[in-house]
C-alpha cells in the first residue's frame, strides 16, 4: 500500500477570486473560462470557445497557467458547488470568471495535476465540499474552509501513475463523445436533406427538389411538399403513447439496484446513469413498467423543460425505468420505423413546435395531446424504409459507442475510490 500524507490545503495553493467582468465585455476578445465549463468537465478543454474583451493586466492578474485549479464558488443547489477542473497547460492571454476560484499550486513535485482532477472530484472530497458549504438565498463556498482542510495524498511518484492512468480512461470518453456527436450530427444532416429540403434520391438517384421534382403547396403545413407526399399528424403514426409513473402513493424511491430515470438522466440519444440517479428496487420496476410498457424500439421524450430531447430504445431496458415527465411513443411498424420516428421526434422541425405549444407557469410543457397533433410532410412507408436502411446503422454505432462510454465510467468510478485510498496499487 502507498504511503498516505497529510497536507493542510493552503499549504499547497493560494486562492484567487476570478474577473467581474460586464455584458459588454462579453462574446468577444480573448479566451474565457465559465462556470459552465469548469462545471462540466475533469480537466479544462484544450480550446475555450468563449471570449472576454479583457486587458492584459487583467490577463496577467487572473491568467490561467498549467497545474491551477479551478472551482465553482457559487450556486443554486449545494450539490453543485465546489465542482473542480484542472489546467494541465498554459492559456496564454485567458481569464476566468468571477464565479469561480482559482487555486495556484505553491510547491513543486507534490500535487500531480492529473492526479488532483479526479481527487477533487471523488465523492469523499465531494462530501467534505457540500458539508462546509453556506446555504442563503444560494449556496457559496465558504473560503475559509481552505485555511483547516486536509488532504490525504500519496507520494508523488504514485499520483503521476494513478492520475495518468485515470486520464487515459476519460480521454477515450471524450473521445467516445465527439464520435457520437459526429454520428449524431450525420443522422440529422440525412434527415433534414430527405424530409425538410426533399432532396431524398429520386426514381433517377438524383437530389429530388434540387433535380426540379414537383412540389405543391399544402395548407396545412403552409409550405411546399414534394407532389405525392400527404399531411399527417404524429397521432397517425404512432400505435401507442404513455408515461412512467410518480412514486407517490405508488413505490418508495432511493432503494435497490435499479435506476429510475427522470428528464435530469436524458441526453440526446443516450441514457446517463450516474451516482445521482434515483434508485428503485424490482417491485417498483414492475409497478412502474404496467404503465410505461418500455419495449425495443420506443422512442423516449422528456415533455417539459427541457422539452424535447429523445432517446431511441434499441433493447428492452432490464434495469431502469422512467417517471410521469417523460413520454414513451411506439412507431406503428405499417406507416414509420422506429428510426424514422426518433428522428422526427428529434427533428428542429418538432422542437419549434413543442416550444410554441408548451404551457406552465414555473415548468413550462407539452400535454401528450397537443404533441400527437404535430403536423409533418408523409413521404409513405417505402420511402421511409430506404431511409432506414441507411440510417440504422448509423444509429446502432452510437448505441455501441454509448455503452461502451458507460462501461467505462462505471470502471473509473470504481477504481477511483480505491486507487485515492491505496486499495489497489498501479505497479508498472
């Protein structure tokens, strides 16, 4: 086992408070680092997309230099507080937000950056953040907590083996993430050239509307649609629709193995199963699955804020199941296919839509009534399966590439807790 040091954390890095920068100072300039960002990633991003028109002694007083890092220092809700992200290079010219603490390492060869991003990430330090956070009207990190907190670190050697080891394990997430944004982007560039411009290949293989084919003007829709196609309702080409169902009077949450998925654990076109997804135990699952009905090739819809986004079933799920806010829509086999209809229902077309038609005074919504009235341009059903034949495979890769990304979440997880305490060591 490797032996474990005690540090005092201000013996190690000093505090910064980051700019208080204007509106105007917004949208351009140089590189920025936001609450966002820092909130929602291990390590900062190689790149920072936003920018602050910052001058270069504010450049100098709150630069961003290999090895700081960065925390969230207020929020609305006291799990959200105190989140981490490491430099692990130089950002020339960049500055951070006020939102934000910056702690700069003071010692050289005792903290290994790649090391620290997933310790301040674990849940025993998690933990000790929430316990020393001030709650008012929102929830602020109490600085002084910094001057009494102890860490609890290996010798340095260890931590550059454990912290590259970890890095590697969530580099191959990231990289699993662009590829299923790239796959993601694909499906909705081959749907939007079909059924939103018409340029689906015509009886000559070329670009329909662009090679001059018909179109005619369909009041219902009020544009144009290629001459054979029909108006439709979303009602027209589904065989069923339901929901998940609300615990109360129904089931107790928070035990057993199984999850119990709410809008907060859907992504576009994937499933996020996390430490802070409710739990529900086997008898729940059947009481829940009367109403839902989850089969394989359901397409799930969360149906108030944010409305909209899908996941496509491509098995019957066996561990989890979904609550009252997300819809459950069945493509009818003799009109759409699955595929076809995850698109639609993920379509920029339909988001306009459910944003127009959504009510709610505090979580604005769509009723499942006014959702199934969704009007679309019907191209029929063998055209549809020409589409699908090209797209499945497609949509089948970034399921494999999702699981595959889950896998390995679950395996850091595991091995973080037990690598941090010297349960396991790395011995090459």
């Amino acid at each position: 086992m490797s032996k474990i040091n005690k540090y005092r954390f201000s013996d190690l890095y000093e505090i910064s408070s980051g700019i208080s920068s204007t509106k105007e100072q917004a949208g351009n300039g140089s590189p920025f680092l936001s609450f966002s960002c820092v909130f929602n990633n291990y390590f900062i991003p190689d790149t920072l997309s936003e920018l602050m028109n910052t001058s270069s002694k504010e450049q100098d007083t709150y630069s961003i230099l290999n090895g700081d890092i960065f925390l969230t220092r207020t929020s609305e809700v006291i799990d959200e507080l105190g989140m981490s992200a490491v430099a692990i290079k130089n950002y020339p010219n960049a500055t951070f937000s006020g939102f934000l603490k910056r702690l700069r390492p003071i010692k050289s060869k005792v903290t290994y950056p790649k090391y620290m991003a997933f310790y301040l990430r674990s849940p025993l330090f998690r933990k000790t953040m929430t316990n020393n956070a001030v709650m008012t009207l929102r929830a602020s990190l109490n600085e002084a907590i910094f001057s009494y907190l102890e860490l609890l670190l290996p010798e340095y050697d260890e931590q550059v083996k454990v912290g590259d080891l970890l890095f590697l394990l969530n580099k191959k997430i990231g990289l699993n993430n662009r590829i299923n944004a790239e796959l993601e982007a694909m499906a909705k560039t081959l749907y939007d050239y079909w059924f939103v411009q018409f340029d689906f290949p015509d009886a000559n293989g070329k670009p329909y509307k662009t090679a001059g084919g018909k179109m005619v003007y369909n009041p219902t829709l009020k544009r144009e649609i290629p001459e054979e196609w029909v108006s439709k309702k979303l009602d027209d080409v589904i065989s069923r629709s339901g929901t998940g169902l609300n615990p109360r009077d129904n089931f107790t949450l928070g035990n057993g193995d199984n999850y119990y998925i709410t809008i907060k654990d859907i992504e576009q076109g994937r499933i996020v199963f996390s430490e802070k997804s409710d739990r529900i135990n086997g008898e729940a699952m059947n009481i829940i699955n009367k109403r839902s009905d989850l089969k394989a090739g359901d397409v799930l819809f969360t149906s108030i804020e944010p409305v909209g986004v899908t996941y496509l079933l491509h098995e019957t799920p066996i561990n989890w199941n979904i609550n009252e806010s997300v819809f459950t829509l069945r493509a009818n086999k003799d009109m759409v296919t699955p595929e076809f209809l995850f698109l639609l229902l993920s379509s920029e077309h339909l988001k306009v839509y459910c944003k127009n038609s959504s009510t709610g005074s505090i979580h604005k919504g769509i009723r499942h009534a006014v959702l199934k009235d969704f009007p679309f341009g019907y191209a029929g059903y063998e055209l549809i399966d020409q589409f699908t034949k090209i797209i499945q495979p497609v949509l089948k890769k970034q399921e494999l590439v999702s699981k595959e990304n889950l896998k390995l979440t679950q395996l850091r997880d595991w091995l973080l807790p037990m690598l941090m305490n010297g349960q396991v060591t790395i011995t090459c």
